[in-house]
C-alpha cells in the first residue's frame, strides 16, 4: 500500500492556530487520535462563524463536513502549536 505524502500548505486556503491541551494527551504521552478530528471540527466552526459563511443556527445557509480522514504524519504533544488548515475539496 502506497502512503501519500503529507499535504503541502498552499493546497489548504485558511488556518487557525490551536494549542494543545495537557488533557488531549494519552498514556503514550502524545495527543490521542480523537482529538485531532476535535481540532478539525474547531477549524471548520470558526471559519464559519468569522468570515461570515453562516449564522450557525439561524439563516438559509448550513454547511455540514460530510467526511473526515486523518493520515497521521508524525506525533503532537502538549504543549505543541497547531496550525490547522481546512479547505473545500467539492461543493
């Protein structure tokens, strides 16, 4: 099986910066798979919420992330800085 090589940062169009919490990590001492996608939800919520996309709840427009994937690369750990960079593959 073919591994593909992580994404560049010009493929993704807005990022926000998180930094871990002592509490998203695990008994390995690295941040636990369940929290990335936590991390993804965060991105996509604020993105909407500042660059005006939807009201969230109220208003016509809803958007929904209908699939998630996470290929993971290399380990973060608290205190480690995120820059997560979200982008739209197909409306």
């Amino acid at each position: 099986m073919t591994r593909h090589p992580p994404g560049k940062r010009a493929d993704y169009r807005w990022f926000h910066t998180i930094t871990t919490r002592w509490m998203d990590n695990d008994v390995f001492a690295h941040v636990n798979n369940v929290n990335y996608f936590s991390y993804f939800d965060t991105a996509v919520t604020l993105y909407e919420m500042t660059e005006k996309v939807v009201g969230l709840l109220e208003g016509p427009v809803h958007c929904v992330v209908a699939e998630v994937a996470c290929r993971y690369h290399a380990s973060l750990a608290f205190p480690d800085v995120v820059h997560v960079g979200i982008r739209v593959a197909n409306i």
